[in-house]
C-alpha cells in the first residue's frame, strides 16, 4: 500500500510513535490502522468494549503495576487549588 499526500507533520508524529513503540514506521501504520478500525467498529456500544477495541492486547508492565498498587496504598492527597 502506498499512501500519498501525507502532511510532514502528521509523518513526523507517526515516526515518533513507530520510535516510542520500537516499531518501524510501516509497523507503526498498520497498528494505528488497525486501532482506529477496530475503535469505529466497536461503536457506541459499552465504555469496556470501546477501551479494549482501542487498547487491543497492550498490557501493563511489571514496573507499571507496582507503580499503581503503590499509588492505590499511598494517603489521599488535597485536591490542587484552581482559584
């Protein structure tokens, strides 16, 4: 598939995304493709169903769910003053 009239911009975002995600920048395309067909076909069905189209088999790292179980044990802090 060769895609045509991509703005530099929009190249450069999905370049980062393929960069953070160690995929190349066609791997990179292919999943976002596949999130956005997978998310519009989920529809306005469940919130679940919506986030598991959009998220599809990523999971947490280790590292990530201590970080969260330590914030799930650590004291409730004040909300920040918008004023």
């Amino acid at each position: 598939m060769l895609l045509r009239g991509i703005d530099p911009e929009l190249k450069r975002r999905v370049e980062e995304r393929a960069h953070r995600n160690g995929r190349s920048l066609s791997e990179e395309a292919i999943a976002l493709l596949r999130k956005a067909i997978a998310t519009q076909e989920a529809g306005p069905g469940r919130a679940g169903d919506r986030l598991r189209a959009a998220v599809g088999t990523a999971q947490f790292s280790p590292e990530e769910l201590t970080a969260i179980e330590e914030l799930r044990r650590s004291p409730d802090r004040s909300p920040p003053d918008l004023s």
